[in-house]
C-alpha cells in the first residue's frame, strides 16, 4: 500500500522531527542517514515542499525544516503528498450505497478506513516511538527506522515543539553502535 516514496518521506519526516535544533537539514545528510540515494531522497523532499509540509532554505547553511508541527502533519498528509490522493476503487460513482454491488460497499468501507486511520496518526506519533523495542528480535526488519538509533537525541525535558529553534545539539543519530565505539 505505501510505495518507496511514502516510506522514504516518512524516514526523512521523522529523521526532521528528532533533529534537536529544528535548523536545515542538508538532503544529503537526510540520505546518508538512511542509505538512500541523494537525488532520489532530493525528489522525495520537494514533493513534500510541495505540499507544505517541509520548507526549504537555500544557501550554505540551507535544507529543508519541518514547515508545521509534527502534531499538525498527519499520516494522509504525507502518503498523499508522496504517492497522490488516496481514491476507492469502485464500480460507479453514486451517493447511495444501498443500491450498488456488495464489491462496491465493501471498498467504499475499506477507503473510509484507510482515509480515518491515516487521518489519526500523526509525526508526533512516529516520532515518539520511532525504533521498534529492543528487546525484539527482529529490530532490523523495521522499515521506519532500519540499522539506526537514537543516541540522546532528544533529551526529556524537550517534550514541546519549540516556538523557536534552539542552537544546542544535545544528541546526534549514529549507525547502530557507532556511539559506543562499537563496530558496525
């Protein structure tokens, strides 16, 4: 259901939401994160300028930043600025149900579910849990946040979207056991 576009969208989005100070963040470095190919995360990050969700600054110290709160972007936001509105796929197009095919009834409940679930869901939601538990087998199976983890990125007393952007970094992301010094 969710393309490769979404998907990546949605790691850059959320990489965004952790990112300590809310300044720019450099497409490439969003890429590198996440093994994606520049150019194609660069396409992916338009299309959610595009939308409204990101802003995107120009010059030396430019990127793109989180445009609205994570708790302003839902889930459809995202998938539809990625991958187009999310349609039924129906017989015909009609106000009354009670009169068409059961097939047509059946997607008509299934679009509605879809739409009201991702509706739901927001950032803040991905951004709060975004790495499965781990003490589950197979972490590295998760699609959200794959080979990567959260090394004090945001520290507790950050539980507000900031109303202005702060300087401090008071974490960083690393490939799973880099902040150890461990091998990867």
């Amino acid at each position: 259901m969710l393309t490769k576009t979404t998907i990546s969208g949605l790691k850059a989005l959320v990489f965004l939401g952790l990112h300590p100070d809310h300044q720019p963040v450099s497409p490439r470095v969003i890429a590198q994160a996440f093994g994606e190919s520049p150019t194609y995360l660069a396409k992916v990050l338009r299309q959610l300028v595009k939308a409204g969700i990101l802003k995107a600054q120009r010059g030396v110290a430019g990127g793109v930043s989180l445009n609205r709160s994570p708790e302003q972007i839902s889930l459809l936001s995202i998938v539809e600025a990625c991958q187009g509105v999310i349609l039924g796929d129906f017989c015909r197009e009609t106000d009354d149900l009670s009169r068409t095919c059961a097939f047509h009834q059946a997607a008509a409940e299934l679009h509605r579910a879809i739409v009201g679930v991702l509706s739901r869901w927001t950032l803040a939601d991905m951004i709060k849990r975004p790495c499965p538990d781990p003490s589950l087998p197979e972490r590295e199976k998760c699609w959200l946040w794959p080979g990567i983890e959260i090394v004090e990125l945001v520290p507790p007393e950050k539980k507000e979207w900031p109303s202005t952007p702060s300087r401090s970094r008071p974490g960083r992301m690393t490939k799973a056991g880099e902040a150890r010094g461990q091998e990867v």
